[in-house]
C-alpha cells in the first residue's frame, strides 16, 4: 500500500516540498542578501556595523532551505537533475562560493579591525554575485519554456544571455527593495533614511527589468503560456505600484512584507509557466521520480528535520525585536 501511493502521489508531493524549500529560502535569505547589496554604497562604518547587527539573529539556518531543495531534487527527481545539471552546474557552483565567501566575510569583519573595509567589501560582492547567478539561472528556465520544453542549454556559459541578464538585474533590484524594506523596519535614523532613499532607484531598476522580461516572454514563449506570463506580469506591477505608495509612508514592516510578496507572486507566477511549458518533456513528472524505497527514506528524513529547521528559523523571527538604538549598541559592541 505505501509503495503505490508513493509512486501515486510522491511526485507531486516532493515537487511541492521541493518548491517550498526553495521558497523558504528566497524569504529567508533574501532579506539580508538585499542588505548585502545595500552594504556596497554605505560609507560610515557605524551604519554598515548596524545593518549586520539587524540581520545577524535571523541569519542562522537560511542556507540550509536552499540545500534542502537541492537534495530535494538530486534525491527525488534523478532524471530531471541529471538533464539540468550540465547547464546550471557553473552558475549554482559560482553562486554557492560567492554565498561561503559572504558567510566568511560576516565571521572574519568581527574578529580583524584593520582587515574589517576589506571583508565589508567581501560580503557586498559575495551578496550581489550570489544574486547575478541566480538571476541567470531563472533567465535560463524562462528561455526553456520557448525552446519548446529543452533543457535550459548546453552549455553553462549559454546562460549567460540578454534574459539572463534582464533577470539577473531585475533580482539585485527585488532583493535590494527586501533589504531595505528590513532596513526601514528594523533600524532608525540614517541607516533607515539611507534604505528609503536607495529603495526609489532600485524600484525604478526592478520595473524596467521586469517590463523587458514580461515583453520578451510575450513575444517569444509559446501560445499556451501566454496567458500565465500576462497574469504574473500585471500582479507584479501593481506589487511595485504598491511598494512605491508605501516608499511614502513612515517606518514598519509595510514596505518590507510588499517587497517580499513581490518574490511570492513570481514565484506562483514562475511554477505556473513551467509547469505549463516544461511538461511535454519526454521525461514526465512521474517517469523522472525515484524508486519508492528512496522516497520513503527521503520522507522519513524530511519528517525529522524540516519540522526542527522551520522552528528554529521561526523563533529566531519571532524572538527578535531590537530596533534602532538596541541596533547601534549591538553595532557599538561589534566594533570596540
């Protein structure tokens, strides 16, 4: 009995886990990836010591989502993983190294005053390198879809195209709005004045990218996902319309919860159309599926560690509540 119902249901189940880790990830760590984009235009070092102050209780556990789904995927979905793994195999690895020299640059800035500008460095281009490879990466499943259901390319360096790019720029500008959105809730003063006025620019970044994107997708994917990419499109201008009404508005979690709905309806958006343009593929979602002996021992893992990791990442949330002057004594210690 638990064999048929895994080869039954286990594909859409571990997709959908899959999925979610993924999404948890881009939540979780997209907030102090943007800070890490914001880190590069910051000059004083008591503004850059209080945005890691605000980040640090909740940084904790938020590469582990981004594993999870990977292994989700390496464990559960064998044949689809070994068709995207030539082309996505550089860009994940660029992305996972820029991701460990930003963790190493967050442990090395406390420990080395006279070091500390060169690993604040570190963490800005770790954060905006993790983010331009990410982008690539979903520039290469977009072009997918209007190579009638190809993998992404053949070559890493294939992802590397005017889409990729157009992706890539458009998430340093959704991550960046995150971040300050972090900023402006957690943080006082000019910390939080700072991410205000740096937030406008980066609105204007992600709705011009996002435009180009939606009119390549219009023009180039096929008739079936058209509807889908238009959709997406109109929910995420009016996402950008409201996170620029609430540009205007005074501090809180308002630009910051807007901002991170932004990924919540692209990501909605981005499932859709794949699963829309991808599914004539040879390889079905339940042809591509392990055996059911793998599944049930992925499952059991699952059922112990998802539960422990999304507790922890929810007490840290939860038991963070430090603003502004609580922040700059923290900064204040972090640099004596």
């Amino acid at each position: 009995m638990t064999g048929v119902f895994l080869a039954v249901h286990a594909p859409p189940i571990f997709a959908g886990l899959a999925a979610f880790c993924i999404m948890v990830y881009i939540f979780a760590d997209g907030l102090d990836l943007g800070v890490g984009i914001l880190f590069a235009g910051v000059p004083r070092a008591a503004d850059r010591g209080e945005m890691i102050a605000s980040i640090e209780p909740v940084l904790d556990g938020n590469e582990i989502w981004l594993a999870a789904g990977g292994a989700l995927l390496f464990s559960t979905f064998p044949a689809g993983y070994y068709m995207l793994m030539p082309a996505v195999a550089l860009p994940i690895a660029a992305m996972l190294a820029a991701l460990v020299l930003r963790g190493a640059a967050l442990g090395m800035r406390r420990r080395s005053v006279r070091m500390r500008p060169m690993w604040d460095a570190a963490f800005a281009i770790g954060s905006i390198l993790a983010v331009l490879c990410q982008g690539l990466l979903l520039g290469g499943l977009i072009a997918a879809v209007s190579d009638a259901g190809g993998p992404p390319t053949e070559s890493a360096l294939g992802l590397v195209t005017p889409l990729g790019m157009i992706c890539a720029l458009g998430l340093v500008g959704g991550y960046g709005l995150t971040g300050a959105g972090w900023l402006v809730w957690k943080t006082d003063g000019n910390t939080a004045r700072r991410a205000r006025c740096v937030a406008r620019p980066l609105l204007v970044l992600t709705g011009a990218m996002l435009l180009l994107a939606g009119l390549w997708a219009l023009w180039s994917l096929p008739d079936t996902t058209r509807l889908t990419t238009g959709l997406t499109s109109v929910a995420l201008l009016v996402v950008l319309t409201t996170i620029g009404r609430a540009l205007a508005t005074s501090g809180g979690p308002r630009l910051f919860v807007r901002a991170s709905s932004l990924f919540a309806f692209g990501l909605v958006g981005l499932a859709a159309l794949l699963w829309r343009g991808l599914m004539p593929l040879d390889v079905q979602l339940w042809d591509s599926v392990a055996d059911s002996h793998a599944l049930g021992l992925v499952m059991t893992g699952l059922t112990i560690a998802l539960p422990l990791v999304l507790a922890h990442q929810i007490h840290a949330f939860r038991a963070f509540r430090g603003r502004g002057t609580v922040l700059r004594r923290r900064a204040g210690a972090a640099h004596r």
